[in-house]
C-alpha cells in the first residue's frame, strides 16, 4: 500500500531520502541487493534508482566529508 500522497513515477511510493539510505545500507553491509531488509523499498525498484543515479554520474557531484587530520 502507498502511503505517499503523491507518488512519483520514477520512485513510486519510496521518496529519494528511503531510496538512498537503502543504498548507504547496502553499501555499508556488503551485502547483495536481494537481501535487502523489508524495512526498505522493493530491490529492484533501489537498484533501478542507483543504476539511473550513476548513469547520471550523480554520484560524482555528491560532496565527500573532508579528511580529518590526526585522531
């Protein structure tokens, strides 16, 4: 069920935010894309997300947190 009030065709029901902590998930985890908790949008509809993201190089203007010097 959606509870959106306005979904979009490219997310559906999951907003960006949902769509990028199920990523940051996966990447954290290490683990494979159908083993993604329940907790997160469907699988593929992330993986389609991430794919379109990176096709886009939107990863690329992404800002990276600055390096820390010393502990």
């Amino acid at each position: 069920m959606c509870t959106a009030t306005r979904p979009t065709i490219r997310t559906g029901c999951a907003g960006h935010r949902q769509l990028l902590d199920a990523i940051r998930y996966l990447v954290a985890g290490g683990i494979s894309w159908r083993a993604m908790p329940a907790d997160f949008p469907d699988w593929g509809r992330v993986y389609a997300f991430f794919r379109r993201w990176q096709r886009a190089r939107a990863d690329r203007r992404v800002p990276r947190p600055a390096a820390r010097d010393g502990p």
